[in-house]
C-alpha cells in the first residue's frame, strides 16, 4: 500500500511495522536497489524574476521538505538522491512507525539515486481509472481473492473514457 497509508489510515490501536507492514519489489538485478514507485508533487514558476528563482532553487535543495517529512502523521517523502532518510523520523509518535518511516525514506531515496523510481501505475492513467476504477478493482481484489480476477479487469477495461 502507498505511504499514504500511515497518514492516519489505522485505527488508534494498530501500528505501521506491528500491525501491518510492507514489502519492497526485488530488484531487476541483485546488486542494484529494488525499484520504488510513488506520486508526486510539482512546482511551475509562471514568472523569471530573482524571488521566483530563489524560492524554486530552494525546493530542489536535499533540505527542502525536512519539516514535512519529520512529521509524525505525514507520509512526505523527499523525492532528493542527496536527503538523508534519517530526517523522516519523527521526533514523536510510535518508535516502530518512526523506523517504517525511515526505512520508506531509504527506499525511495535509493531508487531515485539508481534511476529505478517511476509513478505507481494509477497516476499515469486518467482519473476515472486510477483514482476510480482501477483504485475499486484493487479493492475489490482484495475482498474477492483471484476468483473474481477476470471481471474485475473487465469492469477496469470498461470504465476507459
């Protein structure tokens, strides 16, 4: 499940890496770092003057985003080769989903660095799709297991605008 999933998606009583954990894919090739897929954010600067260069420099910095991704509740992740994941950490909250958080960071980080991050399959499709129809078949997945396999990706592959 996406990062996101830690953004208060848990009852009070469970825990990210007690209650529920994640995996990562295996790599393509055993010495490389497993590939990392995810969303992403983007910044558009609509004038070429000083201020505006100075504060989109400042988002491509490795600091930029410290703040966010330290925060306990939030699923940011810096999408930098140069972050520390150690800055992912919380300074409070559950120790395990502090480490969840660290190791996440680490992933990501390492597969920007080796140019094995891409966008998760539902952010390249349209809307309806991603965030709608593929999003309810994934669910559905789950609840109805490999038997219901074939009319889900039916139901997927009518919802196509």
């Amino acid at each position: 499940m996406a990062s996101f999933l830690m953004d208060g998606n848990f009852p009070p009583e469970m825990h990210a890496g007690v209650d529920a954990d994640f995996f990562v894919m295996p790599p393509v090739e055993a010495d490389q770092p497993p590939p990392a897929f995810g969303g992403g954010q983007f910044a558009t600067a609509f004038r070429d003057r000083p201020e505006v260069r100075e504060v989109v420099g400042r988002l491509l910095r490795p600091d930029w985003g410290t703040a966010c991704a330290a925060m306990p509740d939030s699923s940011f992740m810096p999408a930098h080769a140069g972050f520390d994941p150690e800055r992912c950490r919380a300074a409070e909250g559950d120790p395990r989903t502090k480490e969840v958080r660290v190791q996440l960071c680490q992933i990501a980080r390492d597969s920007i660095s080796a140019g094995l991050w891409r966008y998760d399959a539902s952010d390249l499709m349209p809307p309806a799709i991603g965030a709608g129809a593929f999003w309810q078949g994934m669910v559905d997945y789950v609840d109805r297991g490999p038997d219901g396999l074939d009319e889900i990706l039916a139901d997927i592959e009518a919802a196509w605008p």
